[in-house]
C-alpha cells in the first residue's frame, strides 16, 4: 500500500510540540552498605587516631608456690592506631541560561546536580572504606588518603599464593599489601576466616559484603542442607536462587551484595562487624557557594573524613580473589 498523491503527514509537518516526559530516570544504585552500616564518629584533627589492646595469651601453667615472694608480671601498654582524614569534593558549574531555561523533569539545574553529587560523594566514601589504599599523610603537593579496609585487616584473613597484609600496632597503615595469586571465592575459605575470627575475637563478625559476582558465587555453597520452600495449595511453586544469610558455626552472616566493591576492590570479600568500626567526619557534608566570576553559578559540594577500625581483630576477610 501507498500513500495517496499529496497526502500531508507527520514528516511533513512543522511546529510539533515535542513529547518529552517531565521526570528523569536514574537507576545508578545508590546505596552504601558499609558506610551505613558502621559507626559514625567525629574527628578533630587530620590524624584521627584510637586505642586498641588484647588480652594476655591463656596460660595452663599459670600456677605458684604457696608463699612465693612474687615480683610484677609483665605489662603490655595499649595500641595507638589511627588514619588520616580524606578531603573529597566536587564542584558543580551551571551556567546563569542553563539554570533558567525550561527544563523536563527539574526546575533550577544548579540544585538538581548539586543533589546529585551529594550522592556521588557518598558512593566515592563507600569505595574509600572499601580499597586496600594505604593511609597518605599528605603534604602541600599530595592529598591527603584514608586506608581502607584492605590494609587494616590483616590478623583474621586468607590471602591466596605470596599475599599478605603488613601488620600495624602503632600509627596508620601506610605499607601497601603484598601481591599475591587469585583463586575462586570458596565456602571453606569464609569458614577458615571465621574460624580464625572465633578464634581471636569474642565479638564474632555479622556483615558479609561481597561483590555481585560473588554474591552469586555465594548464593551456590552447599552448607549442610538443602533449601527447602513450602507451597500452598493451588499455588505455584519458587525457585529458589540466591541467599542472603550464611549461618555459620559461629554465629549468623548477613549477606550484601555491594555494586561499589566491584570497582573499588574486586578481589576481596570481608565479613565485619559493624560494632567495631566506624566512619569519623572532620566535616560534615556542606555545599558552598564559589566566588561568582562570570555567567555562571559555582557550588563547592565537600566533605572529609576517614575510616576507623577499632580493632581489626573483630573482622575478616578473604583476599586474592578472581574478580
């Protein structure tokens, strides 16, 4: 079939009104599951520092004469540990016509994209505490870095081939780790670690943050039984595929697949406990205006901090995992 001769369509037309909805789509995740999940705490100074402290070994032996004339047993002082606070920020420029014109789906651009990062800021803390950076001091050429998770545990884990993670008992952990060979993320490497967690903290770990992948790898270990769902008369069966809770031999896991680990670091799965750390804020998130110099308006989005372990031992991870 045909159109008939000088028939006049949409093509044709001038002056069509366009057909744009008024509301904008973003499914980008937004959520951070440690940094909601950890402590909030406030820093002072741009070494935020703590104390941590153990207990001496048990001792079977731990037996005296009657009368003995006994002499001090020895002490050992506390641990001073800390982390430098990181400067994260970014600018929004919008011109003065960008933020006046009609717009679908915002009023004033300015606000639109200064709430925007806002939440980008939010997801770059997430992906700090997540990293295995080493703590930067910085000075008037370099910025300032918090350590991330990756270089504060290093009692409760399992790296796989030569890797390892350097020991600190005094200042923040500024050595990077040792490289080592990746391998599948397994269940009997989380029971080693959380046997190991069990072993050196009374406090067992409840949160198990793991790359989507390997949320998936997860949701595949066997445990000692299978899943099992009731169905209801003249109802339609579930398949069951995936999990979100790992009950151990040591206590409950939660399980969170976290979208930003798998940027920041794709080869690691900790299990934490969120009681024993924590995030510490020099300053709060702000938004500031920047000197206008032209047609434009300039916002200055910010915050700082850094992340807090207040004892590692309370944690685990496995390391050296294929991404």
């Amino acid at each position: 079939m045909a159109q008939p001769t000088n028939t006049f369509d949409t093509y044709d037309a001038k002056g069509i009104r366009e057909d744009l909805q008024d509301k904008i789509y973003q499914v980008s995740p937004e959520s951070t599951p440690c940094l909601s999940s950890i402590r909030r705490f406030k820093a002072n100074n741009t070494l935020h520092e703590w104390q941590r402290d153990n207990l001496a070994a048990p001792d079977k032996d731990n037996a005296v004469i009657e009368g003995d004339d006994r002499t001090g047993t020895a002490l050992t002082a506390t641990e001073r540990v800390g982390n430098y606070t990181q400067l994260f920020d970014k600018v929004v420029v919008v011109t003065t016509d960008a933020d006046t014109v009609t717009k679908a789906g915002r009023g004033k651009e300015v606000k639109y994209q200064t709430a925007k990062a806002i939440k980008e800021l939010k997801r770059d803390m997430e992906a700090s505490i997540l990293s295995i950076n080493p703590a930067v001091a910085g000075n008037s050429t370099t910025a300032r870095k918090s350590g991330g998770l990756g270089v504060f545990l290093y009692t409760n884990v399992n790296h796989g081939g030569a890797g390892a993670t350097p020991a600190h008992t005094s200042g923040a952990p500024t050595t990077v780790n040792t490289a080592g060979t990746n391998r599948t993320f397994t269940e009997a490497l989380t029971k080693t670690v959380m046997q190991l967690a069990a072993t050196n903290s009374s406090d067992i770990p409840s949160l198990m943050s793991l790359t989507p992948s390997h949320k998936g790898t997860f949701s595949g270990f066997t445990g000692i039984a299978a899943n099992r769902y009731q169905v209801a008369k003249g109802k339609q069966g579930t398949i069951i595929g995936g999990a979100d809770v790992y009950m151990s031999d040591f206590g409950e896991i939660m399980v969170v697949p976290n979208y930003v680990q798998a940027t920041a670091n794709a080869n690691t799965a900790y299990i934490l406990n969120p009681e024993y750390a924590g995030f510490a804020y020099r300053q709060e998130f702000k938004t500031e205006d920047l000197a206008k110099t032209g047609h434009s308006t300039k916002k200055l989005v910010s915050a700082e901090g850094c992340l807090v372990v207040t004892n590692e031992k309370a944690h685990a991870k496995v390391a050296n995992l294929t991404a």
